[in-house]
C-alpha cells in the first residue's frame, strides 16, 4: 500500500468521523442527505460481498466492516433517532435517487468484468459510488448556507477520491498491474463532481469566510 | 489501467 493510497483511507475515515461528530455532538442531521447515505450503504453492502470469499489483509478487513457499521448507523440515526431525524431536511432532500441505483444497475449488468453475481454487484457499487455524492451535492446547493462541520465532510469525502487519482497514477508506474479501469474512469467522474464545491469550498478558506454555494 | 489480480482497494 503507497501513501496516497492510505491518505485516501484515512480521509475516508475522517470525513465519516467528521459525520458522526456533526449528528452526535449538534444532535442534528440539517444539511446532511440521507439519499446520499443510504446510497453509500448500498455501496458498502454490495462492494464488500467479497468479505466472505476473498482474504486480502487485515487492515482492509477492518476497514470493510467500519464502512459498513458507520453507514448503516449513519442511516439508522437519521431515521429512527428520536431527536436526530427531526432536523432532517426532507423538503429540500428530494432527488431521486432510485434513478441513480436503476441507472448503476444497468451500467453493471452491461460493464463489468465478469458475468457472475458478485463481479456485477462489484461494478455497480463502483458505478454507484460515483454518483452517490449527487444528492448531498443538491442539497446543499438548495440550502445555500453550508454549516462547518457539512463542509468538512464533502471537504474529506473529496480529498478521498483526489488521493485515491494520485494512487493510482503511482501504482501505474510502479506496479506491473494497475488499478481496474472500471474504478479508474468512474473515479475521475466521482472526482470531478466535487470540482464545483472544492472551487467555492477554496474561496470561502481563503477569505476566512462561511461557506456560501450560489443558488 | 491494466488488470489487477485482486481488488485490494476499498
């Protein structure tokens, strides 16, 4: 493993701590979209299929289960908890997401590796991946101020995907095998989709002000 | 990209 490929990691991590601390320590999920995280559940549960045929080290063993715990609580949280799903903005949350799953699906079934259940359900938590940012995306766009805590989170969620583009770039020079360029191409478009916010993220640093995404 | 013989990444 290079060190872009663990920053990539450890920014995960971070960004879905930062999530936690936000609902835990402010008891609310405003500005957080649950399409967005239950999608990246959809994610998890159906990438890491694999837990129980393939054996790659511990580390990535970890890693899969605490993807999948953090969302599933992440998503229970903004259902069921008492005082947390109160905040949600279910007015504004309001793309549909089951066309991004239905679009994910065929794009599967049509492009993957191999013809076989996990293999597509592999490509479709890749597909889904990249697109799973969208609704989090429009709904801050919608609610225009953007808190702290929210900011940092797709700030994290962002920096993931730019170090996993550098950890391939180096496992492209110094493997004999690269990344799969299923994951390569749809992770330059995940990537690419924070280009907006990364650019208003930046200003908004730079002049010490609030974040602030134009209507 | 070329083929990776496991999916090592997360």
């Amino acid at each position: 493993m290079n060190i872009f490929r663990f920053a990539g990691d450890m920014t995960h991590l971070i960004s879905i701590l930062v999530l936690l601390l936000k609902i835990y320590a402010t008891k609310s999920c405003s500005g957080i979209s649950l399409k967005t995280q239950e999608l990246y559940a959809l994610v998890f549960l159906t990438r890491y299929l694999d837990l129980f045929t393939d054996f790659i080290s511990v580390y990535n063993t970890i890693m899969k289960l605490v993807f999948i715990a953090s969302s599933l609580a992440i998503v229970w949280c903004m259902r069921m908890h008492r005082v947390v799903r109160r905040s949600y903005d279910k007015e504004i949350d309001t793309f549909r997401h089951y066309f991004l799953i239905l679009a994910s699906f065929l794009l599967a079934v049509l492009v993957h590796e191999k013809f076989t259940f996990q293999e597509i359900f592999w490509a479709f938590s890749i597909y889904l991946e990249a697109l799973a940012i969208l609704p989090q995306l429009v709904l801050l766009q919608r609610s225009g101020n953007v808190d702290n805590l929210t900011g940092q989170y797709v700030f994290f969620l962002g920096a993931y995907r730019a170090f996993y583009i550098l950890n391939w770039i180096y496992r492209y020079f110094t493997e004999q095998h690269f990344s799969r360029w299923i994951a390569c191409l749809s992770g330059i478009v995940q990537t690419a989709l924070y280009a907006d916010f990364f650019y208003y993220y930046f200003i908004s640093w730079k002049n010490n002000a609030k974040l602030q995404l134009p209507a | 990209c070329r083929q990776s013989p496991q999916k090592d990444e997360l």
